[in-house]
C-alpha cells in the first residue's frame, strides 16, 4: 500500500493545483460539515482527494468523492480509502471524476476491477462552459443576438449590478424563483454558511440588480484559481421585462474574468444531446429545461462529464438504497 504523507486527514493539497473542483476544497467540506456530513482528506505523493461520509441508520455510511481525486496515479489512493470505507461501515464509495467525456483510455485504468459505471451521478453530468480568455467584445459577439440585446437594455433601463452582503434578500427571492419554476430551495441557514465559508477568502461573491435600491435579481458566484461557478441565481416576479438576470450574468462573467479566472461553468442543463436540447428547450421547462433556455444565450461549449465510478462494500443494502433514490426522483 502506497505510503500517506503525513498530516494526511488534516492537509488539503487540493488548493495547490490550480484548476481544482471547487467541491474539493477544504471550504466545501466544512459547508457539508454542519448538514450531516464528515469528511477525510487522502493525500499520496501524487494525489489528493477528499471524500465525504454521510450517516445512514444502523451505523452505515455512505462515501462520495465530487470532482476528484486530484493529480496523478489515482489508484495509489484506493488502498487507503478503501480502508476507511470499511473502517466506516460504507454501503458504497461514489467517485465522480472531473473530467468531460470523451474520457482519456488512461482514467479508466485508474480504477480497478471492483469499480462499476454509473451513469446516473449526484451532480449534473452536463454543463455550459465559457472561455474567459477572449476579451469582452469577443465574449458578447459568441452569445445569441437575444442575450446580447437583454444585457444592453438591461443597462439603458437604469439596471445596475454590484455587490451585496445581503443573503436573507438572496434566500427570500430564492423562494420565489423556487415556487415559480418548481425546483427545491436551501434553507436561510444553508445559503448563509455558504457566504460565511467562501466569502472572507474572495471564493464567493454575491451579486445582485438593482434598479434604483430595489434588488430585483441575485446571483452567488463562486471562483478557484483558473475557474469560475454560477451556482445560484434568483429573480423577482416583479420587473422582469426589465431583463435584469442577462446583465447580472454579465457582470459575474466580468467579475470572474477580472479576478483571473479564465473559464466560467454554468453548471447543469439537462443532460441530453446538443440536438435534443435545441429540439425541445422552447417547449420543455420541467427539471432543468427552464434555465437551459436562458444559459444556451450566453454562448459557450456544452460538456458532459465522466460517469460516476462506484465501489459497492455491502450490495442488498446498496439495491436498497438505489430504490429508495429512485422513488424520491420520481416523486
């Protein structure tokens, strides 16, 4: 077994690399850690990751690894997690790699026989991603004609954009946007912990429109080395031919690219084809057809990331959990 270097549980050398996932770094895993979940750090000579556990009855777990491992020569990791998987009663270990298909022939060897795919993952298997390296008339001149001419009427109606401390504004529209298009919604706690975690270390800014003082679209932005996320966004009902999310979306593009970052994820449409989806955004808006419709404007490269790579410890209860996730999906 591949030696640990010392201090393994408590160093993150995630940070040292720096096109890191975002969901591996020490930040994420203190956020998970006040809604029910641990985590361990693994780190070898060449690579890292950090995986985190989660409480199931009867003293079992569950092991997940977003976005990783980190580095190279993944599989001299495996020992020590598998260790700690079973040390930790774990039904399985997921590991979602961050890579976009088509996968290099070299990942798969990374992981050993008792490995399986699976192509249903935790976190969104297809996104929108936009290259910060051109300048911003090259940025606008890539989007749909549509969103270019929302940003801009956007600005000439008065919309401003800057940022705000104001989480409880962001949760309460939250709310809103959540009722109105039917998808679920982190407490005021959760939302919170996130700008406290992220914030003090420029990882996070929350952005919000303005039309005089009155916010009438958030969004929560999040920045690691080379890359940038938009996780979160929310409108009001009020005010909306007043297009005020293109141009908060501008801005948090403008604001990434300022900060050095050189790629900006939109994070989750639907995970069909580029054909399927420009088939059908016009006349689907369950899941996440709706902000497909309103990302698809800004331009950018559909990808689709990695199948997850599970490891099953204990197989009745991990078809037991598989039925239980589904159901809730279906629900």
């Amino acid at each position: 077994m591949p030696d640990l270097l010392p201090g393994d549980t408590n160093l993150n050398l995630a940070q040292s690399y720096p096109t890191t996932h975002l969901l591996q770094l020490p930040e994420w895993a203190e956020l998970k850690s006040h809604f029910g979940w641990q985590s361990q750090v693994f780190n070898t000579q060449t690579a890292t990751a950090q995986v985190l556990f989660r409480s199931l009855p009867l003293g079992f777990t569950i092991a997940y690894l977003p976005k990783g491992p980190v580095g190279s020569n993944w599989s001299s990791l495996w020992p020590h997690i598998d260790q700690e998987c079973r040390k930790r009663k774990s039904v399985f270990l997921q590991v979602e790699p961050d890579i976009s298909l088509p996968l290099p022939n070299e990942v798969e060897t990374q992981f050993d026989q008792n490995f399986v795919q699976k192509e249903q993952t935790f976190q969104p298997r297809r996104t929108v991603l936009i290259s910060l390296k051109s300048d911003e008339e090259e940025l606008l001149a890539a989007m749909k004609q549509k969103t270019r001419y929302n940003i801009r009427l956007a600005a000439k109606k008065g919309v401003v954009v800057r940022p705000t401390e104001d989480v409880r504004g962001f949760h309460e529209m939250m709310q809103t946007t959540g009722n109105r298009d039917n998808f679920a919604v982190h407490s005021l706690e959760y939302y919170q912990k996130v700008f406290d975690i992220f914030a003090p270390s420029g990882k996070c800014v929350l952005l919000a429109a303005y039309q005089e003082e009155t916010p009438l679209a958030y969004l929560m932005l999040f920045l690691s080395g080379t890359r940038s996320w938009y996780f979160y966004g929310a409108s009001d009902n009020n005010q909306r031919n007043l297009m005020p999310t293109y141009l908060l979306q501008w801005e948090a593009m403008r604001w990434a690219k300022v900060q050095g970052a050189t790629e900006y994820d939109l994070w989750g449409i639907p995970d069909a084809t580029e054909n399927e989806l420009e088939a059908n955004f016009t006349n689907r808006s369950d899941g996440l057809w709706g902000v497909y419709r309103f990302k698809r404007g800004f331009g950018g490269q559909i990808v689709r990331s990695s199948p997850a790579f599970v490891k099953i410890y204990k197989p009745l209860l991990y078809k037991l959990y598989e039925k239980v996730r589904a159901g809730r999906m279906t629900d």
